[in-house]
C-alpha cells in the first residue's frame, strides 16, 4: 500500500519518522458534504530510508500486505464472535442469546486490543521511504 508522508525528523542514515494523513471513504471534502465534518488525523511511524530525507520532505510511503490482515483483524474478529455468540446457544431464552453475543463482542475486542499491542511492540508492520515526491 503506497501513501504520501511528510518527514518529521530524522532518526538516523537508514531510519525517519514521518506524518501520515489517516484518509476515510468519504475523502474529506468537507466543504462540498455537509455530512459528518469530520476532521482528518495523522499519525506518526518511523521508516526505512532508502533514499536521503531532511524534516520536511514529502515522501512516498509503502507498506507491505500485512496492515490489511491486521485491519481485518482488529474488525472482523469481534464482529464475527459476536455473531458466534448469538448463534450458538439455541435452546436457550432470547436474553441468554443476547448475553453470549455480548460476551463474545467483548472477548472480540479484549483479543484485538491484545493483537495490536503486540503487533506495536514488536515493530511487525514497517514502513519504507521509496521516493521522494
């Protein structure tokens, strides 16, 4: 997945950190949508350099495949226990039914949380400067 990123600062000959712009569906043209006004985020990554940057530069940024499975993880996860949750226990009252959903929501979201610490700590997902823009 390729991306622009402005670099913030340098951490070394082989290594910088950049801004990216978090985009959604719906593109942020704001002032032709009177929809959500919702604001646009950047976050911060560090990422290989292969080629030299200064603070400032816009560069193009690549990810490998891997950010999609985590994303799919982290969404589909809850969302499928939770489903799970409500379908199994069938010879139980309504209420029993909601209650497991709920619970398997929960159990959903508890594992994705963990996966994304882990996946942070471990620096898994990494980034790469590829040109200058």
């Amino acid at each position: 997945m390729k991306q622009n990123a402005t670099v913030t600062r340098v951490l070394g000959a082989d290594l910088a950190e950049v801004s990216v712009v978090r985009r959604s569906a719906c593109a942020h043209d704001c002032e032709n949508c009177s929809g959500c006004g919702a604001q646009a985020t950047s976050i911060t990554v560090r990422a290989k350099c292969s080629v030299p940057v200064a603070p400032g530069d816009v560069v193009e940024l690549y990810s490998d495949n891997r950010v999609l499975g985590y994303a799919a993880l982290v969404y589909l996860v809850p969302v499928i226990l939770f489903i799970a949750g409500y379908l199994c226990p069938t010879d139980v009252a309504d209420a029993v039914r909601y209650l497991c959903a709920f619970v398997g929501l929960l159990l959903g979201i508890v594992i994705a949380v963990v996966c994304d610490r882990l996946v942070r700590r471990s620096r898994a997902v990494m980034y790469q400067i590829v040109r200058k823009i």
